[in-house]
C-alpha cells in the first residue's frame, strides 16, 4: 500500500469512521439486523448499514464475483443506482447529506476491509478496483450536494490516486478502469481541493502517462490528464 495511504491522519479518519458506523448501528437496534438486505432493490444508508454491520460482526464475508449469490450482493453493493435515486429523489437536502455521507463512510470501511484481504493474499484485486471506482461515484454525488472542504473527501479521493502508482497490485486494465473513474467526478471534486492539491494530481498523471508502456492505460492516463488541466487552466 503506498505510504501516503496509510498516514496517520487516514488512519485517525478511518478510526473515527468506524465508530461512528457501528455506534449508529447499535442505536437502531437489533431488529434491523437480523438479515442481509436483498440485492434485488437500491439500497439506502438503511441496508447499507445492516450489511456493514453482518460483515463486522463476522457473520456473513466480504462480497466477491467468484459465486452468483455473492456477485449479487457485490453488485448491489457497488451499484451507483443506490445513490442516485437518493441524489434525485424528494427527499430534503439534510437528509440526502446524512443518508450520502453514511453510504461514502461504509464504501470505505470497505475498500479498507478489500485492501486487506489482498494484502494477506485473498484473489480480491477486482472486487478492490470497482470498489474504489463505486467509491469515487458516492464522493462526487456527496461533493455536488454539499461542496465544503472535508479533510475525509480529499482523504478518500488521493487514496484512489495513489493506487494508480501500485502496479504489483493491479492489473493494467484494473489501473485503466481506475484512471477512468478518477476522471468522472475529477471536475466536482476539484472544487473541494485546494490549488496545491490539483497542481499535484496534474503532476503526477503527466508523470504516470509519460512512463506508462501499455497503450489503453496511457490512453486513459491522457484522459484524466486533459480534465486536470481543464480545471488548472480556470
């Protein structure tokens, strides 16, 4: 994992994440818990959090493509439909806010739990990689509902920039899929980083896209590398 990931304000970030998940877990009491949600309909920080709460408490793994029963669940876990019917529906602001930033908080006790596995050796790398792509769609839906700094956004956001660098982990297609994701919600996402910040992510694509041997990766390395300097040239 590359260092930048793993500093200690990240883990604080994470530490105090996870508290509060399963604080609000224990708060809405046991009958909420008794069954994973189906993956056969949206999700909402409701399911989201009883699924969370299953995989914490050790009684059901994390979601995998490796049976259709478990490509379900990962499916629905991932599905962006989840938080866009929560970004577009009636509900009031403040609540699209609580119920977006519950859905962000769990893809990254995810993604941290995913992370792991591959780091002790489980075949997760895919199942990581679209987590993280899941991840940066819920950060741009949280960004364009309520763009204020966050040091947990841009936490979340450099953390998925810094996998680009871990080829002993990802496959060139897994990097492709994620320079792609990056440069989806790169533009809203901008708007919540300081100006060091994008230089710095600019930098370090025109580095990644100059070394970058296998033609679709440096073809989408070009891509986010031409929505970053869209967004350094305003």
């Amino acid at each position: 994992m590359p260092a930048t990931a793993c500093s200690a304000p990240s883990r604080m970030i994470r530490w105090l994440t996870c508290f509060a998940l399963m604080s609000f877990c224990l708060a809405i009491g046991p009958e909420a818990r008794a069954a994973a949600p189906s993956p056969d309909m949206p999700w909402t920080k409701r399911e989201y959090l009883d699924f969370y709460f299953l995989y914490y408490k050790g009684t059901r793994p994390l979601p995998h493509l490796r049976s259709r029963e478990e490509k379900a669940y990962f499916d629905r876990m991932i599905d962006v439909e989840n938080v866009s019917q929560i970004a577009s529906g009636d509900l009031p602001a403040k609540e699209k806010r609580v119920q977006i930033a519950v859905i962000l908080a769990i893809a990254g006790e995810f993604r941290a739990a995913y992370e792991y596995a591959v780091l002790v050796g489980e075949p997760l790398q895919e199942e990581l990689t679209r987590v993280q792509a899941f991840t940066l769609d819920v950060l741009d839906a949280a960004v364009r509902i309520d763009s204020h700094p966050d040091d947990a956004r841009r936490t979340t956001f450099f953390g998925v920039v810094d996998s680009l660098a871990d080829r002993s982990r990802y496959s060139d297609s897994q990097i492709a899929m994620l320079a792609s994701a990056l440069a989806l919600p790169y533009p809203a996402i901008s708007r919540v980083l300081a100006e060091t910040d994008r230089r710095s992510i600019r930098n370090r694509i025109a580095k990644l896209e100059a070394a970058e041997a296998d033609p679709a990766v440096r073809a989408a390395y070009a891509r986010l590398l031409k929505v970053a300097e869209e967004i350094e040239s305003k």
